[in-house]
C-alpha cells in the first residue's frame, strides 16, 4: 500500500510509502457538498479531528470574509469513531465513492 489506513487495536494508522505518518481513534472527514456540479461531493481533508476541523473552520471563515458565502455553506465535517478502514480507503482512492461512506457515517 502506497498510501492509506490500517487499523491497530483501536487506532487508525495513516501510511504513506511504509513511513508512519498520523495515528489517532477517531477520524474526521471535510468535504464540500455543490449540488449544481456534477461532481458533488469533494474530499478536502482528513485525519485527526483537531486538525481537520481547525482547517475547516479556517476555511469557512476565508470564504465568508471574501463574500463566498456559498462556498463556505458548502463544507462539512463530520467525525467517526467507526469508520470501517476498507471504506476510507476507497474514499480516498475513488472520486466518486465520497457518497458512499458518507452515507454509512451519517446513518450510524
């Protein structure tokens, strides 16, 4: 695996090239949701939930003081405990599969 998640015990293990690079329990997503493109759902960031919603908020915040208050309605965050690790992998792997386990986080 050149890059992804494995799961340890009761931790998520961030993996890219064999290098270890970020191990937390819970994980968070940022994504935007724009129901006039036709992609409409997009991958931002994810990780630890301190870091990926200080990059959400900072996000908002930028959009809304340039007058892109659509931008900033536009992003989401959520945080799972339970992500199943086969199902953030493909997030991250497949453009398209964002609504899949997005839907599977929500309906928990």
């Amino acid at each position: 695996m050149d890059f992804g998640y494995i799961k340890e015990g009761n931790e998520y293990v961030l993996y890219s090239k064999g290098n270890e690079i970020l191990r937390t329990e819970r994980l968070a997503i940022a994504f935007s949701v724009n129901k006039d493109n036709r992609i409409k759902y997009t991958l931002h960031k994810h990780g630890m939930p301190k870091f990926v919603k200080t990059w959400c908020t900072v996000f908002i915040n930028k959009m809304k003081e340039n007058g892109h208050h659509d931008l900033a309605s536009e992003m989401k965050y959520v945080v799972s405990p339970n992500i199943p690790v086969e199902e953030i992998n493909k997030m991250i792997d497949l453009t398209g599969y964002l609504p899949e386990c997005i839907k599977g986080i929500i309906d928990e």
